[in-house]
C-alpha cells in the first residue's frame, strides 16, 4: 500500500504540468519546450505505466487476502478433525 500511496501525488502533479504559463511573453517558449520534450506522450505513458502497477498491486493484495483466508479454513478444518478425535477416544472408547 506504499507504493499505492507514492503514486497518487504523481497522478496530480501531471495535472499540474498540463497548465500553460501564466505570462503571455513565456507562453511561446512554453509550449515549444512541451512539443520538444514530448511532454504529453510521456506523461500518458506515465500514467498507463502507474495504472498497470496499480492493477498489479490490486491483484498482489487480493492473493494475500485469498492466502490468509485459506489458511483460516484449514485452522477450522484441523481444530474439527481434532475436535472428532477427541469424542471418539472419549466417549466410544473411554480412553481419555
């Protein structure tokens, strides 16, 4: 869930880097800079890449919680086979 965490901010901070300048004299050299760097395909890119290891993750904790659960029933299957144990030695056969 950390890195869950971690990735939230980076999805708003490429809202941020969407906004044109705020000076019309740097506006140009703005979206210059943007159309050089490629900035919009990077940060889809980006993106895509945070939402596939979101997905992963989502998956990761599911399987855990899928183990755990497992493990739960195979503790409640064993105290009931321990619990049959129990009553055949006790009461059929008066050993314990």
């Amino acid at each position: 869930m950390l890195l869950y965490l971690s990735i939230k901010p980076a999805g708003r901070q490429h809202n941020r880097t969407r906004r044109p300048a705020t000076r019309i004299e740097y506006q140009h050299y703005y979206q210059k800079t943007i159309g050089y760097l490629e900035l919009e395909q990077r940060l889809h890119l980006i993106q895509h890449k945070l939402n596939t290891v979101n997905d992963v993750l989502g998956l990761v904790a599911e399987e855990l919680r899928h183990q755990h659960s497992s493990a739960l029933e195979w503790i409640i299957i064993l105290l009931i086979a321990f619990e049959i144990l129990v009553f055949i030695f006790h009461d059929r056969l008066g050993l314990i």
